[in-house]
C-alpha cells in the first residue's frame, strides 16, 4: 500500500502540484539501508527505494533499474526522541 502511494505521488502527479514528496529516514530499516549504502548506492535514492517495496531485493531492483527520480525528499524525523530512548 505504502509502496502504490508513493509510486503514484511520484508518477501521476500533476506538473506544479506535488513537485516533492516527503520520505522519512526513520521509515525505513536502518540496517536494509545501511546494506544498501555500502553497496554504493545513495542513500536519498535508498530510502525512497526501501519505503516503495519494504524490501530488499525490491529496492536493489529499483536502485539498478534507475526507477527512483529526484521527486523525493528524504527527511530526519525523530532525532529527539531517538537519543532520549
């Protein structure tokens, strides 16, 4: 579900409307994109790629098929309550 409403923000959404979409960074598994960044991928287009499949054959498909655009814009959330824990 997560995965069709960010491929559709980021496909079919009108020119001007949506230019950005917002990912969190906290969304996503540390560790899969921790994987994901020491394989050399950036990890603005792995954060987007593990919040549209969950996972991580998912992603790397998407990563190696260049499916992830610009549109996305990775955010930090939580860093507050992360350190206070």
């Amino acid at each position: 579900m997560l995965r069709a409403g960010i491929l559709a923000s980021l496909h079919d959404a009108p020119e001007g409307v949506a230019d950005k979409v917002e990912v969190s960074k906290s969304s996503v598994s540390s560790i899969r994109l921790q994987q994901l960044e020491k394989m050399g991928f950036p990890t603005e287009k792995a954060v987007v790629a593990l919040a549209a499949t969950g996972q991580l054959d998912g992603a790397i498909s998407l990563l190696i098929d260049d499916q992830i655009g610009e549109e996305a814009v990775v955010i930090s959330k939580g860093k507050k309550s992360a350190s206070a824990s």
